[in-house]
C-alpha cells in the first residue's frame, strides 16, 4: 500500500515511480513507518521542505522546494544531500553531522541566490534540522522544514539602513556646525562621504577661472590629486552641458564606459579612477562647484549611493553659505568698527584747527591775521561738511532715497565742474593734471549734473591722495559704443589685485603703509559705484598692483533716444561766456542771508536779499531775478508757499529757478518741495560744487532764453 504517498503532484509522482529498489531505502513498501509518515507531510504541506534519510543521506522533497532546488531538480531526488549541496557542502556538512548525531539546528537566515522569474535574486530562509530516530534510538535521518523569509529581511535591512543614513547624516550636521571656514567644511564633509560610501577619493572641485581649483577632501588607497588649480581635459563639453543642465555625471566603469575616448578614459586612468560620480553645483547660470568621488576599480553605483551623494552635497553647500553669510556679517561687523574710528580721528582733526581758529579769532584785531584765520577755517570746514555729506549720502543711498535729478548733459561738463572742486587740492600736491578729450560734441548722458560731479570728484580726490607729491593725473573722456566713458588714471601706490574686487565695497579700504596716511572713510568709492549705478551706468577699477598707478573707469549709456534739437537746447559746457545772473538769497537769519550773498557776489552776479517771506515776494515783482536760493522754514509765509507764489506770478513760463537751500534734508522734506514747484534742494551748508552747479545751470538757461529772444 502506497497510501503514505498522497495526490498528484509533481514530487508525489516522481517519488511513486522513482526506482528505491536500486537505492539503500529499497522499495517504497519497506519503508519504516518513520518515512512514511514524514512523506506524507511533506506531501501534503505548502511550504518547502525535505527529507534526508539512511547512511548515504539520500534527498526527498516536495513541489515547494523545487524553486529552492533550481537546477538540482529533477536530479536531485534520491542523491545524497551534500552531493545536491556541493557548492555549499563546506557550510551545511556540520549542520547534517549534528543532526545525524542527534543534535536538531535551527538557522534563522540563509541567504541563497536564486534564479526566479528569468533573473537572479538574493533570497532568504530559515532552517531547522530535526533529527528522526528509529526504535533502538539510532538516527535514520533528520527532516528539514524550510522558511522563506526574503521579504522580511529586506525588510529589516532597510530599516537599518535608513537608520544608519540618518546617522550619518546626523553626524556629518554635528560635524559640520562648529565651522566656520568653508574650505574646512568642504573638507570635512568629504572626509566623512569618503568612509561612509567605501570610495577612494572624494573632494570638492570649483571652478574658477577656467580651472578647477581642488579642495582636498578624502584620500584612500590612491595616489593624491594634485592641489595646484589644473585642467580636467576628459571632461568634454556633454559632460559640462550636461552639469550645467544640473545634471551628474555617473560612471560605473571608466573601461567600458563609451561616452569617453580612448585619450579621455587614459586620462581618468592615469588618476586612477575606475568609476566616478560628479554632482553640478550651478547658480546663476554658472558652474560653480562639483562634489566627485572616484573609485579606482569599476563600482555600480547604486541609486542610495547617488542619493546620499546628493543629500551631502546639499547639506555642505547649506553649510558654506551660512559659514559665509557669517563671515560676511563678521567682516561688516569689522569694517563698521574700524570705520567709526576712522570717522572720530577724521572728525577731531577736522575740528581741532577750527577751534584754535574760532579762539584766534576772538582775540585778534589784526584784520590780515583774520583773513587766513578764515581761510583755514573755510578749509577745514570744507572737509567736516565733506564727511557729514558723504556720510549721509551713503545712508541715503542703503535706504534708497537719493533721487536723481536727471537732465541731458556732456559728460565733459561734469569733468569741468569736478576739475573746478579738487583743483586747489590737485595743486596743493604738485600733480600734473591732463584732460584728453576723444568725445565729440554730441555725445550727452542723461543724468544728475550734481551726483555725476561727485562722482568724478570722488575719482580725482582719490588720485590726488593716492598719488605721491608731483605725481600724474589723466582724466580721458571717450565713447565706447552706447557708453560715455571716463576714466580717471594716476601714477599712484596703486592698488594689489587681490583688494581690486572689494575696493568698491562700502567701508573698504586697501591697508598699505602709503594708504595709511592718506586713506580716508572708505565711502568714496562705494558712493561712486552707487551712483553710477543709478544712472544705469558701471565703475570698473584696474591696476596692475602697487606702486603701478590705478585707473577708473565709469561708463554711462549714451542718450541715444534724444533728438538732436533736444541735443542743441541742452545747456552748453561751463565755459559758456558769462551772463551775469541776479539771484535772490531768502533766509531769516540773517547772517546767513548775507554770507552767502557775499559769496555769491565773488563770481560778479548781483545778488539780492530778502529776509523773510513777504519781502521776498515784494522784491521779486520789484524785479525778476533768474535764481531764487530759498530757505524753507521762514516765518510768516514759509519757503513752501513763497515757491507756490513764485509759480503764479510767473505764469507765463519765465518764471526764475528755485533751489531749496534747507537744513532740511530727509526724503519727505526734498519731495515737499518738489510738490511745491521747487527745482532743486540744497541742504546747509551747501558744497561749493553744487552751489556752482546750480548758478550755472541757472547761467546757462539764462544765456538759452536770452539767445532764444535775441
Ligand atoms: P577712502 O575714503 O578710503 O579714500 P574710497 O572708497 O574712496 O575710500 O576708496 C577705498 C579705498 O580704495 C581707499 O582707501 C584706497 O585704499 C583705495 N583707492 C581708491 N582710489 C585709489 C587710487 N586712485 N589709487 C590707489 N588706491 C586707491
């Protein structure tokens, strides 16, 4: 009776008709119930499992263990078990002996590699070996229900390794947080890359200036990169496209990989790189960095290699940019300090001679000794009010409230009126001061006479500081294509090329021995480049280091869209032959008043006073003057409503220039009086060069009107 032997399964069919005569076991009835029993069982169940049985081991098995069995099957049945196993006898061979001996083993995860489905798979199982003894105690064989437990494991594996990516991660922030220079960063974050993804090398690589300039990072087995900035010929143009479409580069076997040429795989062999990822850092349409690792032999890089790769580099480069933010702060930080005492040393001395003077002067009654007590004064002064102005003109500009008062003009005007401002300086030193011209006449910008004059006043009052005692002085006007180009070149210290990129910078000064004498705020210049860039134009400084002079340059587009009738009606160069003015001074106080009247009467225009505003309006029916300084706060009827008179007494479109000259000077004040009609604001004390700016822009209208009549 073959009873033991249940359905018709493929295993049930093959053990009925396999030939046991020929084997140990005999034929199927000799069986000992044992056998049969564990036959039966294993015939019945739906997971994998087998018997081994007699002296030589012989396998039986059911359906399910076929997908184990692979190729073994259908061979496999009635061979001895380690003959099956051969490949993996060394492991199992002590787990049989025990069992034969009587000793049942239990294995939790048995990792096979097993052909499924047309590919291959790592699988895994739980065993247990129990032993089966016969009657008199002696072991006939053991039995062996297998578990597959592949979907757990992977499972669990999983599980672990996010948490060993999390640690990881966690520990390169740790890691990375204290730092604040940003090469360390870079090199500390490749360092840890390096060990955790098992690689060779892996480092930072920027790009600059055509090179790439290689941070060392982590170093393994291979011979190190070299630090010195140097060309990476094999990295073709599809590889630099491709990093500036964001896009990394994946190589899994440099030899066979053939994307690359023969010359371009040599060369990565030469570093000895077998397999390499390179992950873009682009910004602003700029390639700016890349994190590489290289492995010396052929590596597939798995897809959470590739994502941890990215997850470092984003966390680095987070970290450079707060490092740099920092140093930015830091370094803002330094520079506000040492400006502040720069300020206080410049205003002290500043002030100090006018002190002595103002006590001079209230003990002498020497009228020549007065004079010169006023003419240091009038220096000195000039200096403290230069400072307050800048001063001021930088907070006004970082709180975007400078507004331009834009005209058509020559660039060349603007270069008479700053000449004027700094010639006495320029003499002062010895230098020799030379204009070339290559303009012609036509070429105008649109923009503020008064903020283009400071502009190259700033450039020449730099030269003349910056350039030892009878040094030269260029000052070139050209055009160059859509910009008005002037340039101002000397023969100075000069400026090192590391400190030509920040010289524009607010506050930024280039510390020399020479520099240190002169160096002034640090506002000039970062004014200039404010300034220009308002106008839509750029600053550039060149010099070829120090002691070799520097040159700067602005550009300004040229008004291209204006006719050339709105060219012609454009006020003519400063050296327009003189049209007396009469201009009217209004201020209560009185002192003031007739200060800058005097002042004002030096140049040959008359000049008439008014100190309040009811005379003011009185003497301007009396007699029309072409300029109107007045003061904002009068009694009575004040500055604001005197401009609103003005306008309608002079209807018919004649009417004079009106200037604001206020101490007055915040935004709200200066768009008060634009409201009121005013054409410009001036605040007290105003500078030379704007005063003279605007009696000359009053002059030249005067002399268009009179020419226009005549
Ligand atoms: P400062 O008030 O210090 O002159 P600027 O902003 O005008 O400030 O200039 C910034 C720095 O640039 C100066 O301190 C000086 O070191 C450098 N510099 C400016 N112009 C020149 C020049 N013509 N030659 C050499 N160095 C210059």
């Amino acid at each position: 009776m073959l009873t033991f032997i249940v359905g018709e399964s493929e295993l049930a069919r093959r053990i009925r008709a396999y030939p046991w005569d020929d084997t140990e076991l005999g034929a199927l009835e000799t069986w000992p119930e044992s056998l049969k029993t564990l036959v039966s069982v294993m015939l019945a169940a739906n997971q994998p499992m087998y018997t081994v049985w007699g002296p030589r081991q012989l396998l039986l098995y059911n359906d399910q263990y076929v997908s184990v069995l692979q190729g073994h099957h259908p061979s496999a049945l009635g061979r001895p078990f380690l003959e099956v196993w051969s490949e993996i006898a060394d492991d199992l061979e002590p787990l049989v002996k025990n069992a034969y001996a009587g000793i049942p083993s239990y294995t939790d995860d048995i990792l096979l590699v097993l052909e499924r489905s047309g590919h291959t798979e790592e699988t895994h199982f739980a065993y247990s070996y129990t032993p089966v003894f016969n009657a008199t105690g002696v072991v006939d064989g053991f039995f062996c229900p297998c578990i597959e437990t592949t979907e757990q494991v992977k499972a669990a594996h999983l599980i672990r390794e996010s948490e060993e990516r999390q640690a990881f991660l966690l520990g390169l922030g740790d890691a990375l947080r204290p730092l604040v220079d940003p090469a360390q960063i870079k090199s500390v974050a490749t360092r840890l890359l390096g060990e955790q993804l098992a690689v060779n090398r892996a480092f930072y690589a920027d790009a600059e200036a055509g090179h790439w300039l290689v941070s060392r990072g982590y170093e393994h087995g291979v011979a190190a990169l070299p630090d010195q900035p140097f060309d990476m010929p094999e990295y073709g143009d599809w590889i630099i496209d491709g990093f500036l479409a964001g896009q990394r580069l994946v190589v899994n076997d440099m030899a066979a990989d053939l994307r690359f040429d023969t010359s371009e795989r040599d060369a990565h062999f030469a570093l000895q790189i077998g397999a390499e990822v390179a992950l873009p850092l682009v910004k602003n349409d700029q390639l700016v960095s890349m994190l590489v690792v290289h492995s010396a032999s052929a590596r597939n890089w798995s897809e959470k290699d590739l994502a941890l790769l990215e997850e470092v580099a984003e966390r680095t480069w987070a970290a450079v940019e707060r490092a740099r933010a920092e140093s930015a702060v830091r370094e803002g930080d330094r520079r506000k300090d040492e400006f502040l005492a720069v300020l206080s040393h410049e205003l002290r001395n500043g002030l100090a001679p006018l002190v002595y003077d103002a006590r001079i002067g209230t003990r002498s009654a020497n009228l020549q000794e007065m004079a010169a007590v006023f003419a240091r004064m009038d220096v000195q002064l000039g200096h403290v009010v230069r400072l307050v102005d800048d001063l001021l003109d930088v907070a006004r500009i970082t709180a975007g409230k400078i507004e331009l008062v834009s005209e058509l003009l020559r660039p060349r005007e603007v270069v008479t009126l700053a000449i004027e401002a700094c010639r006495a300086e320029i003499e002062a030193c010895g230098h020799v001061l030379t204009v070339i011209d290559q303009t012609d006449t036509e070429l105008l910008v649109y923009g503020d006479r008064v903020r283009l004059t400071q502009v190259v006043t700033n450039l020449l009052s730099n030269a003349t500081k910056y350039t030892a005692e009878g040094g030269n002085i260029t000052v070139r006007l050209a055009r160059d294509e859509e910009d008005a180009v002037i340039e101002v070149a000397d023969d100075g210290i000069g400026i090192p090329e590391a400190a030509l990129p920040r010289v524009f910078d607010l506050f930024s000064q280039v510390r020399t021995q020479q520099s240190n004498a002169a160096g002034g705020l640090g506002i000039g210049l970062a004014l200039v480049r404010d300034l220009v860039g308002m106008h839509g134009g750029t600053a550039a400084a060149f010099s070829a280091g120090p002691g070799q002079g520097s040159t700067f340059s602005v550009r300004l587009p040229v008004a291209t869209h204006l006719s050339t009738s709105a060219a012609e009606t454009t006020p003519a160069d400063v050296n327009v032959p003189k049209n007396r003015l009469h201009i009217l001074v209004v201020d209560d106080l009185r002192d003031a008043a007739d200060s800058l009247s005097e002042l004002l009467r030096l140049d040959g225009d008359e000049v008439s006073v008014a100190y309040s505003g009811e005379e003011a309006l009185r003497e301007v029916r009396r007699r029309p003057p072409d300029l109107v300084l007045l003061d904002l706060g009068l009694p009575g009827i004040d500055g604001f409503e005197v401009s609103r008179g003005l306008q309608r007494i002079f209807a018919d479109g004649r009417r004079p220039q009106i200037i604001a000259l206020t101490g007055w000077g915040q935004a709200q004040d200066r768009q008060r009086s634009q409201e009121a009609g005013f054409d410009g604001h001036l605040t007290k004390p105003p500078r030379q060069e704007d005063l003279r700016s605007v009696v000359a822009s009053a002059r030249s209208r005067k002399a268009l009107r009179d020419g226009a009549t005549s």
